[in-house]
C-alpha cells in the first residue's frame, strides 16, 4: 500500500476509494501525488469491474489544499511548468473518467483542493469542510480548470464574487450555491459516500456511462443539439445486453445481473 496515496477497494473491487494521505501538509499534491494519483485513474480505467471511484483526503483537518508550496518554492520555471503539465494531465483524467467519481471532502478544499473536489461528479461534505480560489491572493489564477468549473456549477454571480475575491465559503454556503450533494457529519462521511456509490454501481454500469457522457456533452450545446446528443447515448443503451437483462430482472421480480465489461 502507498503511504502517500492510499487505494481501497469495496464489493469485490466495483468501489474504489482513493485517499490523499499527506495530513502533515493538508493534503497539498506534490509531483509525487500526482502522479500516482494519475497513474491510479489509469488503471481503474483499465478494470472493468470498477464502476465508482471515491477521493477524499486522510485525516479530519483537509481533503486537499492543493500544490505544495514548499515543494515548488526552490524549482525553475521549467520544473513549474513540467509539474503543472502533469497537474493539468490528473484533472483531465478526473474529469474524463467514464466512471462516476464521487468527493468525500472531509476539510479544506482549497486552490487545487477545490479544483479536484469540482472536477469530479458528486460532492459530499462534512460539516466542517471549507472551500475557496484564493489563488489571486497569492497573484495567481485557478490554473487546473476552476475560473471554468465553477461558473458552470453554481450561480455566476456567486462564482465571480469567489474567484475575484479569493474568499473561503463553509459547508453549508456550498451546499446552498449548489456546489456540495450533501453534507454529512465527519464521522458519517465516508459511510454515506459509500452508501451512495454502492446505490450506483447496482446500475447497469454501461447505462451509467452514457448517462454521464450524455449529460456532459449537453452542458454547453443549445438544447435541441443537447438532445440529439442524448439520443444517441439512449440508443446505445436500447441495443445493449444490460437493458434486456433489467427489463427481465424487473418482469422476474429479481435483482439484475448487469454486465461488468462496460467501460
């Protein structure tokens, strides 16, 4: 097991749970992290029996405060930008997963912290998690998607006063802007991320896939393009062997038996 990022899997593997384990440095990537982290996502994307990855952050203090100053403090601006190439590398991993990937923020979610918690599916918080950009206090931008991601997850209006700002928000403020799914007391937290990646993974996992593919792609098209885009994520669930079996498993009064082999 890797000390610095620690891999459990649930139900036989169909869950996977990855824990930044840095508390010493709130969680903060490093080149190290990222890397495995990135190395991680590809090989769930090589395991077709995964169908849920969960990230969250060891201790009860910080899910991720992003980069590791400390780290980048002596590097040339070469080394920035061939560590910051291999950031941009793990959050497009993230955001292009076929697999949902749920956020168990257990803390602070700052910077690139608050990046990676938007740059997957679903966001579960504990009580006392806090989120923010403060990058422009530092005389920087988001640099691994947020200035995009958070506009197209909460109001605008809210989003800008955020990234102009710098400010930190509680959990309840995000689960008001509509950035956090639920918040979860922090003893409870990752037993509810579970309980809702196992009420995923019993979905035909292939049925799962285009839902999220169908929904991201519409996202930014006009509405009657969105839905010739879901159309054809629909149909390619109508011709798949999992949607047989569900209509079956429903007609035979018995839980379905979905195909794993679907990412």
């Amino acid at each position: 097991m890797d000390d610095i990022l620690l891999s459990h899997s649930f139900d036989d593997g169909r869950i996977v749970q990855l824990t930044l384990n840095r508390p010493e440095v709130m969680n903060a990537f490093n080149t190290e992290l990222a890397q495995r982290l990135g190395d991680s996502f590809d090989r769930i994307n090589g395991e077709p029996i995964t169908r849920v990855v969960i990230i969250t952050g060891s201790g009860t203090r910080s899910f991720c405060t992003g980069g590791d100053f400390k780290e980048r403090e002596g590097m040339t601006d070469d080394m920035w930008a061939k560590q910051h190439r291999l950031f941009e590398q793990v959050h497009w991993k993230i955001r292009h997963c076929p697999r949902p990937v749920i956020c168990a923020v257990n803390g602070y979610a700052l910077g690139g912290g608050c990046e990676l918690a938007m740059s997957g599916d679903i966001i579960y918080s504990s009580e006392n998690a806090r989120f923010g950009l403060p990058e422009v206090t530092r005389g920087i931008i988001p640099g691994v998607g947020g200035t995009q991601l958070l506009g197209r997850l909460i109001p605008r209006a809210i989003a800008i006063e955020l990234l102009l700002t710098g400010k930190h928000v509680t959990a309840q403020e995000a689960f008001e802007y509509g950035l956090v799914n639920k918040i979860c007391s922090q003893a409870n937290l990752l037993s509810d991320v579970l309980q809702a990646a196992r009420m995923i993974s019993k979905n035909s996992p292939f049925a799962v896939r285009m839902a999220k593919r169908s929904f991201y792609l519409g996202m930014d098209l006009p509405r009657e393009q969105a839905i010739e885009g879901a159309l054809d994520s629909y149909y390619r669930t109508a011709n798949h062997p999992d949607r047989i079996e569900g209509v079956r498993a429903f007609n035979e009064k018995r839980p379905p038996s979905f195909d794993d082999d679907a990412y």
